[in-house]
C-alpha cells in the first residue's frame, strides 16, 4: 500500500544530532501542527530552522496478513519560511502471512512540501491553506518486505479553520507505485475534520479513498479516528484507528505516536 503514514526509540539521539544542524527553534508561541496521527497531510510547513520529529508504531490486520512496524520516524527540516525538507528513517516491518513470516527494514523516503498559502488572506483562497507535497520511496528496503522500485507521489494538501475549536483539511494526490513488477497510476483523496474537546486534547475523524491500492484492483475506503494530546507547547501524543468501508483494505488499524518541535 502506499501514502500510509505510518512511540520512537530513537527520538532523543536524532533529536540531537538534528538540533545542531538547525539554524534556529520555533517559537513556543506558534501552535504545534503535525503530519500524524491522521493520513492527510496538513496544509503548511514547519517554518525556517525548525526540526520536527514525528513518530510512532502500527499494527495493521489486513485479513490475510498482519503488519506491525516501527518507529516509522519522519524528519521534518524548515529550511525556509515556506519550504521544508522531509527523510523518513529506517522503519522495520515485522509480517505474518499465509506462507509464514517475513521482517526487516521498508524503503526509506525523501520528500519536500512548499507552503502555497498561509489562510490569513481575504475570500475563499486567502482563508484557504495551501501547499504541494513531493515525495518518493527510495528502494533500501529488505527484498522481504519492501519494493525494489521508487515509488513517487505528490499531493495537494488544503486546511480550513472553520471555529477556534473545529478544522479541516483535505488532500488531493497521485501516485506511481509498482505492483509485482507492474508500475500503475493511483489516485487518493481524504477528508478530516479535527475537534478541540478539552484543554490540549483534539479528536479527529477521517475518510480515505483510493482509486486503486495495488495493480488491477478495487476501489478503496477507509475510516479513521483518533486522539491527540498537547504535553507542552513542542511535544504531541497520539493514538488512532481505523477500518476499511469497502471489500479490500485494512480490516483494523491501531497506532501510538509522538511528535516533537525543535
């Protein structure tokens, strides 16, 4: 499957090793916007000299298969006021099918998201915001359990702020993975709307649709639901889940996370 985005063991060691290459640290001031738990993509970008970590772990039942992986790491590195450089680490993948069991390392990903519009303007598209995510696989991924081939996507990533409490966003994206050595077009969207229902707690709900999630295949859908919860002004918990609403997809989704602003 692709776009997944998927509790980090290797946080305070590259939380370092990123802090000294940063030119700067966020205001504690600016609120803490995260690419997770949810699978949309939000609309804007860390800012210049700011490194985000965002992490966590998965377990996937897909009927014929389970999927447990960790610590899925992305590093988020603003290296402007309106583009950031993305790397997804390493993340190990243990699989239980029908002919047994397979482990080891998926593909890494590179990435870059620019920040088309702010949503401090006047009208529709000056309260909308905006930006252009661009991103690939990179085929370093255990022959076992991951694609020998680059796998590229781009999404259009949209946000709105509907009361103080309430938010949505929406993503609009292709893909161009491969499939038992077929390469095939894959277009998604999904649409979520998050609630602030406590002092630093927010819940949101999900639906993701994909045209085609692997060669040949069926329609997709997928709802997801979860919770974050706001520590401090630089530090995110999460926990989610999801289900599929058609006849393919994951059949129960469970994640923890964590995001981190340095």
């Amino acid at each position: 499957m692709i776009g997944r985005k998927n509790l980090t063991t290797w946080m305070a060691g590259i939380a370092s090793m990123c802090a000294l290459l940063a030119p700067g640290q966020a205001s504690a001031k600016d609120p803490l916007i995260t690419d997770r738990p949810d699978f949309t993509e939000s609309a804007f970008v860390v800012g210049r000299g700011t490194v985000q970590l965002e992490g966590g772990g998965t377990y996937a039942d897909f009927g014929n298969e389970c999927v447990t992986t960790l610590p899925e790491l992305l590093v988020r590195w603003g290296i402007t006021r309106t583009i950031e450089l993305r790397f997804l680490t390493p993340t190990y993948a243990w699989i239980d099918g029908p002919d047994g069991s397979n482990s080891g390392f998926l593909s890494t990903a590179l990435g870059v998201k620019i920040a088309l519009n702010d949503g401090d303007g006047d009208g529709f598209w000056g309260k909308t915001g905006a930006a252009l995510l661009v991103a690939t696989t990179v085929p370093t991924g255990s022959s076992a359990v991951a694609s020998s081939a680059w796998q590229p996507t781009a999404t259009l990533s949209l946000a709105w702020d509907l009361s103080k409490t309430i938010g949505l966003g929406a993503n609009i994206g292709w893909g161009r993975p491969e499939d038992v050595g077929r390469r095939f077009n894959t277009f998604f969207t999904s649409v979520a709307a998050g609630f602030g229902v406590a002092k630093n707690t927010s819940v949101f709900t999900e639906l993701i649709f994909f045209d085609r999630e692997r060669d040949r295949g069926p329609n997709t859908s997928t709802f997801q639901t979860g919770l974050t919860y706001l520590v401090n002004p630089d530090l995110q918990l999460d926990i989610r889940a999801a289900r599929r609403l058609s006849s393919e997809g994951v059949e129960i989704l469970i994640g923890l996370g964590a995001s981190a602003r340095f």
